[in-house]
C-alpha cells in the first residue's frame, strides 16, 4: 500500500511516501517560509522524485495535532482534499505519537513538549519498554511548564521544539533527571506518521475527511477573544 504522510504540524514540514513498511522517500524543512506555499510543491517534488503520480497513492495519512492552529489547517485542508478528489482513504495521527517514534528503544518515560507559546507547552508523557512498545500515560495536553514538571514521576527525555525555551524550566525543582534529546528527535517526521497511519487503519479502517478533526488542547485566540 502506497501511503502519503503530510505534517505541517510545526515549523518543520514533512512529506513522505511510503510502500508498506519501506520508505521511498522523505521531504523536511525547518525554515521561516510559510508551509501554504511550499506544500504542494513539496508533494510534487517527492512524487516526481519517485517516479509517481497522485494517481498511484493509496491512501493519506495527516497529523492532526496539538501544534500551530494555522499549520494543523494547511495539512488537514490538503489531506482532505486529495482523499475526496481521489476516493482514496484518510487517516488522522495526533503529532506528538508521531514525534515519540523518534526514539523508539528508548527506555522510561519520554515526554513530547512542543511549545505553545503564552507560556505553555502542548505536551504528553509516554513510557517507551526495550522492545520498543509505547504507552501513552497522559491525556494531550496544553499546561504551563510548572503543570508539566509536577506531573513528572520518574527520569525522563524530554524532545520538541519547547526544550530550548523551557527545558531549563522544567529542570529546575524537579526531583527526577531530565535528558534533552537532540534537536532534531523533536519534529515529527512524515515517515513515522504513515507506518502508524497504516496500523491504525488496518485496526480501526479510515476516517471520512467531514469527520476528521484537529486536535488543538485548547481555544484559538479568536475563540477566546469571542468569549471575552
């Protein structure tokens, strides 16, 4: 089964095709320009570089969120839209499972922090076995930093694009050691979101693209500006 994986959850996009278990090609980029405009042609390049056609995809894969409100829309919006032009099915991940598969032998707990600015972080603690298993013991969360630390019961990695602004924080006062991934282990990775894209299908089958919904933890700015 061909899988197209979409990810525009963070700063860094990412695109992949996968066959089955085997990757056949993976597009990532962490910089400034907006993923409205580099999207499409991210897919187009990949499916180019394969030697594919949209035509030739079997299914889509998306992540779903916590992350940027406007980020979670572009792919959401695409991923629906190329589902429905082809009949093909959809399958929604939330980010941070997607980003957990960074480390997969990683032993204890490991924590997903992505940085939701006003001070808070959208976050969700895992505990990882040598076999790779993962459990997720948390629901998804959006927490101000001091929530999370006391929420930590045992040592733990900690990967995202938070760390830099409040892994130091979190450090601070917490009874249990704290590791720091490397950076990049804390951006999802389109890859990942298609191998678990095909589990959950396989499961629980697709979802109708009316039915899949972001996952945001918490109101935008304009929904509480409106209830203000």
């Amino acid at each position: 089964m061909l899988l197209l994986g979409l990810d525009t959850s963070t700063s860094c996009g990412s695109i992949a095709v996968v066959d089955g278990n085997q990757p056949l090609g993976e597009w990532n980029l962490n910089v400034p320009r907006t993923h409205a405009g580099r999207l499409l042609p991210g897919i187009q390049h990949l499916l180019r570089e394969t030697g594919l056609k949209i035509e030739n995809i079997d299914g889509f894969a998306v992540t779903t969120g916590p992350g940027s409100f406007t980020g979670l829309r572009i792919a959401l919006t695409t991923a629906k839209t190329l589902s429905l032009v082809t009949g093909q099915p959809l399958v929604g991940i939330p980010t941070l499972d997607v980003i957990v598969e960074n480390v997969p032998f990683a032993a204890g707990l490991v924590c997903r922090v992505l940085d939701a600015r006003k001070g808070e972080i959208f976050a969700a603690l895992y505990r990882k076995d040598p076999g790779g298993w993962t459990d997720r013991l948390t629901d998804y969360l959006s927490v101000p930093p001091e929530t999370l630390r006391e929420m930590i019961r045992g040592p733990v990695l900690l990967l995202g694009d938070a760390v830099p602004v409040y892994g130091e924080e979190l450090r601070k006062g917490c009874n249990y050691k704290i590791t720091f991934a490397s950076p990049e282990y804390g951006f999802p990775r389109a890859s990942h979101l298609c191998r678990l894209a095909m589990k959950k299908m396989s499961q629980e089958g697709p979802t109708h693209p009316r039915d899949l919904q972001a996952l945001y933890t918490r109101a935008s700015d304009a929904e509480r500006n409106r209830k203000g």
